[in-house]
C-alpha cells in the first residue's frame, strides 16, 4: 500500500490517524446513515462513532470499532467534528467504488484538530488522490435517554425476516405499528395504507427470532417517513434488534459485516408518534 509510505513526520502533526486497505468498510456503512447533509464524528480510542439526527425525532449512529481498520491513531481521549457526509462520501467513493476482485482503494485520514479540514488519502493501481474536507465544530447529539435498564421489550431477528416483511406492508401507509407482548400476538407489524390494513405477525419460536424478551404488551406507532432510512442499515444487516422502552422509544439495532467478514453496528433511534396515536 502506498499509503504507508506517508511521512511519519507529518503524521506526527495529527491529532487522528485511520487507515484502511478497503475503503469501502468505511464507505458502506456510512450510505446505511446518510439522510440529511451534515454528520458528528466522535473518535475516541475504541473507534469512530457518526452520528445523523433528524428534526429531534430520529438519529443514526454507525459505529465502527478501532480494530476495524488497519491503523488507528488518537491523541486525545477524545476527538470531534461535523462534516457534509455527502461530500465525504462522493470522496470516498472517488474511485468508482469499484466491485472487482482483488481491486480495492486504500484509505488514509488524518485529522489535524480543531478548526482544520479532514485530510484524505485515497489510492487505487498506484494512483493517489488527496481531498481536504472543511469540518464544523460539532453539535452536542440529541441524548435519547435510551436506557437498556427501562427497555421492557426486546426482540433480535434475522434481517432477512424484516426486509420480507417491509416487502410485504404497504409502505403507502404514514405509519408503523409495532406491538410486542408476552402473548399473541408476540411481534407484530401494522401499516394502515391505501389498499387498507395489513399485519405482519412473528411467532415467538420462528426460526427467524433469535431472542424475545417481552415483558408487557406495547403498541406504539412510529412515522414511516422516520423509519425508512433505517432500510438502507436493514439492506446491508444480518441481524437486527428490536427494542422498545417504557416511553415507547424504539431502538433498531443492526450487525453489518463488512467486506472482510468483520462486525459494525448501526443504531436508529426514533419516537414514538403520538399525533398517530391520536388519530387512529
């Protein structure tokens, strides 16, 4: 890799340093976030946390672990920014992106601190590009006070299961109903749309469940025009978890694996509608 032949003198500069042979471990999991411009970066020494938000109703948050990349440098025990994900992304993916076997671009991000731009090094066959990025001082993220202490409910389910699912309600509808209870109908997926009400139920022994925890029966409904970003996550997941709390908050939670079989998670938070509540 080309990269690495960098000047350990300028990277002394630096206050972060992340380097990875395939761009695309970074680059993907960042598509399954991107749906408003602006994203907060937080690196600490366990890794790189981004977090999108959306009108204090709904927020993302990719995380991608230290060990993920080949070189992971911070000299602070904690660094932060906000960046165009758009434009980082239209970077990142400079090269085409490119599928072919054995072809990857390499990526190398510096971060100088405070008040500087994000650095980035791409190459690919030898080729090198260097994109400089302006950033924000960050915005303190929206604390949803999601709790695992006040979760009453809580399902894990194959992703293949939830994707079937969304294939199957109709998407014309302005909401998600999620009801979870300890008995019938355990798990179950509601949209009111045009063709009229649909219901997708999941028995708690499915083969597709791998967990559920239910404590007490809750129906919440949720705007669908929040939760479909969430798809994108869903798209590229194995495994999603489904938690609700006392205040029928909603947590999505899922496992990507990326292109070298290694594990990401992407969190949605969303709450719940209660104009919906109202009107139905």
């Amino acid at each position: 890799m080309l990269l690495s032949t960098h000047s350990q003198t300028v990277d002394d500069n630096y206050v972060l340093v992340a380097s990875l042979d395939n761009v695309r471990n970074l680059s993907n999991i960042l598509k399954a976030i991107t749906f408003k411009d602006h994203a907060i970066f937080n690196a600490t020494p366990n890794g790189l946390k981004v977090t999108v938000e959306d009108s204090k109703c709904l927020q993302a948050n990719a995380f991608i672990q230290a060990e993920i990349f080949q070189e992971f440098t911070i000299k602070e025990d904690s660094v932060g920014f906000q960046i165009n994900l758009t434009v980082l992304l239209d970077c990142l993916t400079i090269f085409g992106g490119s599928t072919v076997a054995g072809v990857t671009t390499a990526l190398r991000m510096c971060y100088n601190g405070y008040g500087y731009p994000l650095t980035l090094f791409l190459e690919e066959g030898g080729v090198v590009t260097v994109c400089k990025i302006n950033t924000q001082e960050p915005e303190e993220p929206i604390d949803f006070e999601f709790c695992s202490t006040n979760v009453t409910n809580k399902v894990i389910l194959q992703s293949e299961s939830l994707k079937e699912a969304f294939s199957e309600l109709d998407m014309t509808s302005e909401v998600l109903q999620i009801t979870m209870s300890p008995s019938q109908p355990y798990f179950r997926l509601s949209t009111f749309g045009n063709s009229g009400n649909a219901h997708y139920d999941y028995p708690k022994d499915s083969d597709m469940m791998e967990l559920f925890q239910c404590s007490k029966t809750q129906t919440n409904r949720y705007r669908m025009s929040l939760l479909k970003p969430s798809t994108k996550a869903l798209a590229l997941s194995c495994k999603v978890s489904v938690r609700t709390d006392s205040r029928g908050f909603l947590s999505l939670q899922y496992l990507v694996r990326n292109d070298d079989g290694q594990i990401c998670f992407v969190e949605y938070y969303c709450c719940p509608d209660e104009e919906a509540e109202e009107e139905y």
